[in-house]
C-alpha cells in the first residue's frame, strides 16, 4: 500500500471517529429520535469499521500515516460539523440535517478506497470498503426518511 492509499485510508478512519464522536455528543437527542437500540447498533458497526481499517493498517505497516492522516481529517471534519450543528446537540433534526452531508462524504471517500483495494487486490479492503459504502447508503436513506417524516409531522 502507497502513500497516496494509506492516507485515503485515514481519511476514512476519521470519518469513523468523527461520526463516534458525534454520537457521543448528541446521544440523549438522538436516541429520543431514533431510539436506544439503534443508537447502539449505529455505534456497534461504526466501531466494526474503525477496528477493520486499523487492522488493515497495521497488517500493510502503514498504521502512522494513516494515524497522522486521520487526526488532520478529523479535525477538518469536526470542525464542519461545530459549525453547521453549532450550540445544537440537543436537536435531533439539526443533527440529522448534519448527518445528511456526512453520510454523503463517508461514501464517496469510501469509494475511493473501495478503488484502492480494487487496484491493489486487497480482499480484505475491498470487503471492508464496500461494507462501509452500503452501510452508509443505507443510513443516509434513514436519516431521508426521518426528515421526512419531521418534515410531515411539523407542518401541520
């Protein structure tokens, strides 16, 4: 694995520690929403992927770039995120908003490295990237669904 690979990987480890974190700080809010099971299970798979990319790391000895790359993307990201969600961690909506744009980016830089494993015949990689890609799919189009439905509820 390259450079230019091992830092894509660490941008998508940031996205993982950023969407934790992001869980972490807006839990009461969204487990009122989208209840606590699976509030817990969006924590469960994130932590699966973050261990997946780490390990891959450290089997490709590569695990410092990806390090050093992931804490630079993940300051960018949070501080994206500080500014849309600003003082409001205790709204569910302005967090699921927030989410719509990272679940899209999630997916795109994952993609990305879905490409890398392709190109470099990572198995691994490439079950672990498209996992990711899916996964995220499948939450922004709950995340579409929820607003919706915020959307039908409060304009009555």
């Amino acid at each position: 694995m390259n450079e230019f690979s091992a830092k894509k990987l660490g941008e998508v480890l940031a996205f993982t520690e950023v969407k934790t974190d992001t869980l972490t700080r807006g839990a009461t809010a969204l487990a009122l929403a989208w209840g606590q099971d699976r509030l817990d299970a969006i924590n469960q798979e994130i932590t699966r992927q973050k261990e997946a990319i780490t390990h891959i790391a450290q089997q490709a000895d590569v695990f410092d770039i990806v390090r050093t790359k992931a804490d630079n993307t993940g300051k960018k990201l949070m501080a994206m995120r500080d500014l849309y969600v600003g003082d409001q961690w205790d709204n569910a909506v302005e967090l699921m908003e927030w989410s719509g744009f990272f679940e899209g980016a999630a997916i795109v830089h994952f993609a990305l490295v879905r490409g890398v494993a392709e190109t470099i015949n990572h198995e691994n990689l490439l079950a672990v990237s498209q996992d990711a890609i899916d996964w995220h799919y499948e939450m922004l189009e709950y995340i579409e669904q929820e607003l919706a439905s915020v959307g039908q509820s409060r304009s009555i």
